[in-house]
C-alpha cells in the first residue's frame, strides 16, 4: 500500500503527519520524501544513509563535425532547448526535457546524450524504518526527475508512505499519482481551506481516495469542517494548536516519541485509512 | 514595455510554505504607498482572500501543447509508444494529458499524421483593483504545468502596470519550493525577503532559498516569524543570517490576531494596528523601504 501526504497550502503539517505514521508504524514501513525542494522529514528521522546517488537527466550534446546546420533538432524542441545560430548549434541544457525529440531527427546522426547531474538521492534506515529523499540542486529548475527517482524505491509488498511537496501543480501530481490514498492536511483558516479545495480538485482529477487532517484545529473557523461534511470527505484527525506541539516540531522531535498518546492516534488512523482503501 | 529606471520589485518567499509570507505580504499592502501588488504564487493563490480584489480584466494563460490521437487515422503502428520517454500513451493509443510532457516527439514521428497537436489552456490571469492598490494576479489549471510561465507573465504585468500609474514599487508573494517558479519569481528583482520560522525545518528551508538568492545574486534580507515558539531557534537563525551577511529586519511574535484577521479578511495591520504583532510588522517595514 502507497500513502500519500499532500497539501494545498504549504506549511499545514505535512512533514509531521508522514514522519509520526512512519515511526508509529515501524517496522516494515518505507517512508519516501518526495519534496525535493525543501526536504524536512531527514530532520525528524535522522537516519543512518547507507546509500548516495547522483541523478542526472540526459540532455544533448552535438558534434559539430557532422552537423550539417539543417535545423531539424531546433524545429522539433518545444523547449527552445537547441538552437541554430550561424554555423554552430546552441544547447541550452537548462531547458531541456530530455524527451530525446533532436537525437531521433538528427539526420546526421551529430547529436548524443550526456548526463546533467540535476539532484542528490539518498536512502538508509532507522531502527528498522526505511527512508529515501533527494535534494535538487540550488539553481535548478525541475523537479519532476528527481521525485520519479525517489518514487522509483516504492516497495509494493510494504506499506510505503510518501511525503508530497505543496502546491497542485506537477510536483505534487508527479508524487501522489498511483498512490493509494492521500491525506490532505490542512488548517482552518481562509487560505487553509482555499488551497485544500485546490488539492481535493487535485485529487478528484487523478481519481484516488482521500481524507482530511486538521492541523491547528482549535485556530480559525469551522469552514473546513463544513466544506468536508459538503463534500463527504472524512475528516481523518484533528489537532488542535499547543505550544508543547509547536515546540517539540520546531527542535526536529516526533511527537509520537515526546508525547506517547500520539502513537496509538497515528495507528488508529493508519487502521482507518486501511478500511476506505479496502472500501474503495 | 521596459519599467521606470527606478522601479523596485520586493518578492517575499521562505522555501518552506506556511511561515506567513501573504499574511507579511497583506500587511505590507496597508502600509505602502502608491505601488503595485503582485501574487506570484499562482499555484496555491491567496493574497485575493484577504484583499478582495475586484477585477478589472482577465485574459486566459495559454503555453504549450497536449498531444492527441486520432483514433480514424491511427494504424497502432507503436511507435509513438516506443518514441515517447513520458509513457503517456497506453497499449489503447490514448494520451494521457496528465503524463503528457508536450515535446512534440509522436505528433512530429507519426507516419499516419495522426496526432494532433493543439495548445493548452493552462490559467488565467487577472487585473485589478483592491482597497490597498492595483494588484495583478494568476490562477493555474488545477493538475497544469507551466507554473513557472504563468509567474513570469504575472510579474510582466505587474511591472506594465506599474509603469502605466506612475508608482515605483512592485511587492510580490513568491511561492514556496526552490524550484522553477520560485526562481521565475525572483530572477532580476530588487530584493527577496525571507520569511522563516524558529524550527529547524524552517532554518533547513531558509538556508537554501538563502543559497538560490545567492547564486541569482538578488540582495536578501531575514525576518522570523513566531519567534517566540522557540527564541534560541531564533537567536541560531538571525546569527547565521549575519554571519552570511544578510540584514535581519526584525522578528514577529506568534499572535493568533493573524488568523482572526485572515478570518475577517484584513491584514494585521487593519484588524488590529496597535497590536504586538502589527508593531513588529511595521518596524520591518520601515527597516525594509530604507533598505531597498
């Protein structure tokens, strides 16, 4: 079974919610940071790396001794990736797909592919949990090939949970899709409930199961609750604001660890979760 | 339309979501003078909650292309299938418009010219007027790509704009991330300022949205947000910000009247002017205009 953690709106707990259910359920769980950008959860976990990968993404390099300046490699990019100037052929790698369109059409065979090195993967362990993230370099702009590597350790015997970065757009698609459920967390204020409705638009799009946390629950106004009751989403779980919360997140601590009542809340989700992915 | 030679562009990002940039941003509004606003965060836009903007012109984002099969013209030859790196098409030769990257490969291969080609609607953006200033403002597609295009276009127009009235201040929501539209949120502007949080997931997310400031060479300046959930974090934060040599503007307590406020659809500064909070808003404010 895949889990999948998103979120509209940044910053609503996404990080506490896939660190604690991984811990509460350790061992046999394989927790994935797929937020390549920002990712926390190595923050919480600490786990031992046991395994460091460079991932690359193939971009073109054309040699100019058998070019023959015809342009077909710069008519087929849509990505204004490689470009004819005078007697030379531009690439700009930064812009490139890797879709592999101007290697095909090179009627002169002129054009290879080289690694462009675009983010660091790792995986190791924790008292017998599993983890894998990466993290793209400063400077670059996609993140999409990096996430399909982290997604790439998903083990289907094991119950596997993955971390999605905010936003609706195709980080986040990239990283919930062919996942089984998704927990939306969110928190009950305006922006809270407007970026969850994104999401849940998200997640009816690509058609997976779906349920709500409510972080910071006692802050703000009851409309979350109201708009999941409208639209039959359950409401998964509930946590309301506390200082010692806040605290214990903010020094890098699991809740499930400081305060021992979480663990049985976040096993008791993860048997509810079982039960709408079993009914759907 | 190049902008007035003087003309100031502030975006306000944290690489972690969720620290009160639009809140910090909302304030700014009510304090400002004669400039315009901008949300670049057109993937998860929220600064028209609080501002309520009323729009004045719309127009619908348009970038790149979607591959589709004609089924008529279609001989299941395969080698769409076996030409595209994406796996957007199924042993059915459909298109997936999700997985679906728009490279053109199949639709250019296609011995049957069987592939159209059309181009996507991904957004929208908007022009309008709110109680605080002229705002420009976006919404993607639910599920689109081009974020990072859509960004751009919205700062694009924010710049016309403000060209078009005279002002010499463009503020600026950036998204969360370190990404593709976080950089197409930052490239050429005057300044970023940083919100961050005392955690050490915000310090984490600080110290690298802090590097990618750095390597566009755009001058960045620190606030902390809910600094007393955890003041030594707030003491490690602000000293490794000047340790790098970024001014910190200030610190904000944690203070629940930015959500009530959010709920009233206020910024801090109209809800509750003389609060602790809102005092800590203006005096980095006041520290970041001088600074600019």
């Amino acid at each position: 079974m895949i889990i999948s953690i998103a979120s509209g709106k940044g910053g609503t707990g996404k990080t506490t919610i896939a660190t604690n259910l991984a811990v509460a359920l350790a061992p046999d769980v394989k927790l994935l940071d797929c937020d390549v950008e920002e990712p926390n959860d190595h923050i919480f976990i600490r786990p031992e790396i046991t395994h460091t990968e460079r991932v690359s993404l193939k971009v073109p390099q054309v040699d100019m001794s058998k070019c023959s300046l015809c342009g077909r490699c710069q008519e087929i990019c849509q990505f204004q990736a490689i470009v004819v100037v005078g007697k030379t052929a531009l690439t700009f790698h930064e812009l490139c797909h890797s879709c592999g369109g101007c290697v095909e059409v090179c009627p002169e065979d002129a054009i290879t592919e080289i690694d462009r090195e675009m983010g660091i993967f790792e995986s190791g362990s924790r008292n017998g949990l599993e983890f894998g993230h990466a993290r793209l370099f400063v400077g670059q702009v996609m993140a999409v090939p990096l996430i399909e590597r982290v997604k790439a350790d998903v083990e289907p015997d094991k119950l596997n949970i993955i971390d999605a970065p905010p936003g609706t757009s195709c980080p986040v698609i990239s990283s919930v899709k062919n996942t089984d459920f998704v927990i939306l967390v969110t928190e009950p204020t305006p922006f809270g409930l407007n970026d969850l409705r994104l999401a849940v638009g998200m997640v009816k799009i690509l058609n997976i199961p779906h349920g709500i946390i409510i972080n910071r629950s006692d802050l703000g106004d009851r409309k979350v609750e109201e708009y999941a009751n409208e639209e039959n989403i359950p409401i998964l779980m509930e946590i309301p604001f506390s200082r010692q919360i806040a605290e214990t997140y903010s020094q890098g601590k699991l809740l499930v660890e400081e305060l021992p009542d979480w663990r049985e809340k976040f096993i008791h989700l993860y048997e509810e979760i079982k039960d709408y992915v079993r009914k759907s | 339309m190049s902008g007035k030679a003087n003309l100031k562009e502030l975006i306000v990002i944290s690489g972690k979501g969720g620290t009160g940039k639009t809140s910090l941003l909302g304030a700014f509004a009510s304090l400002a003078k004669d400039k315009v606003l901008c949300d670049a965060d057109v993937d998860a836009a929220d600064l028209y909650l609080i501002l309520e903007p009323e729009i004045k012109e719309r127009q619908d984002f348009q970038e790149g292309h979607r591959a589709v099969i004609d089924r008529e013209k279609c001989t299941e030859c395969g080698l769409c299938r076996e030409l595209c790196r994406f796996h957007a098409i199924s042993p059915e030769f459909k298109v997936d418009p999700i997985d679906c990257e728009g490279c053109g490969v199949c639709v250019y291969f296609c011995p049957e010219d069987a592939i159209d080609f059309p181009i996507k609607t991904c957004g929208e953006l908007f022009i309008s007027e709110t109680r605080c200033g002229p705002m420009v403002h976006a919404r993607l597609g639910i599920a689109e790509d081009n974020s990072g295009k859509l960004v751009t276009l919205t700062r694009k127009h924010a710049k016309e704009l403000a060209t078009e009235r005279g002002f010499d201040l463009i503020l600026t929501d950036g998204p969360p991330g370190l990404a593709c539209p976080v950089i197409a949120s930052i490239a050429g502007a005057t300044g970023v300022l940083i919100v961050t949080e005392p955690t050490l997931s915000g310090h984490h997310d600080m110290d690298r949205v802090v590097e990618l400031a750095h390597h566009f060479e755009i001058p960045a300046y620190v606030c902390v947000n809910k600094f007393d959930l955890n003041p030594s974090m707030t003491d490690t934060i602000e000293a490794y910000a000047q340790d790098r040599g970024l001014p910190v503007m200030g610190r904000i307590p944690f203070d629940p009247s930015f959500t009530e406020a959010m709920v009233q659809k206020q910024t801090i500064i109209e809800y509750d002017g003389s609060s602790n909070a809102a005092r800590a808003v203006k005096g980095i404010w006041e520290r970041l205009i001088s600074s600019l």
